[in-house]
C-alpha cells in the first residue's frame, strides 16, 4: 500500500493520510479514502477515522491526493478526482472531536 501522511498543526499526533486505510468491501488495493489517524506514540497504537473518498486515480504525482491541514486544523486540503477522470482541489472539514489548537 501507499500513502501520504502529514502531521497535524497541534504536532501532537493527529495525522492525515490519503491511502493504507480500507473498509471491508473496498477492492483490493483501493487506496482511496482520505483518513484522520490518532497515533499514541508511547502505547503503540492507530486509530483511523476515515473521512472521504478523494477520488484519486494515482495516475501520477499530480493526480495523488497529498493531503495536507490547514493552519488552523480545522480542515484539510487535498487534490481529488471526478467521475472524468479530471483533478480539483478539495477542501473538508475535521470533525469537532478531532480538533486540536494549533501550538503557540
């Protein structure tokens, strides 16, 4: 599997990733969902919250998903695909229980 993870502002273990996340009747190797992932560094552990499709076909670099917060860890930026095949910038929003502040 492949993927992109980016770390959240707060720097204390929120993080973005746009591939490895699966559900149970996606293809194999489906690589497509946008996920928030809680690490807990010291008890070793993952929890994933998948929040969208993003639509990429991983044609290229171009068309990968790089997720990325915004400054405020509100929301998340990424380029997704359509139904043609063609890219756009998406923008979604963390759920609420998900936020964390921004370090000062």
């Amino acid at each position: 599997r492949y993927g992109h993870f980016q770390v959240g502002p707060a720097g204390d273990g929120l993080l973005v990733c746009d591939g490895y996340y699966q559900q149970d009747d996606d293809p194999p190797g489906g690589a497509r969902w946008l996920s928030l992932v809680e690490v807990d560094w010291q008890a070793e552990r993952l929890a994933w919250h998948p929040l969208c499709s993003h639509g990429s076909p991983w044609r290229s670099q171009d068309d990968h998903p790089h997720p990325i917060f915004d400054h405020r860890g509100d929301a998340v930026w990424f380029t997704g695909g359509d139904d043609h095949g063609h890219r756009r910038v998406c923008r979604i929003a963390v759920p609420g229980p998900l936020r964390r502040p921004p370090l000062n």
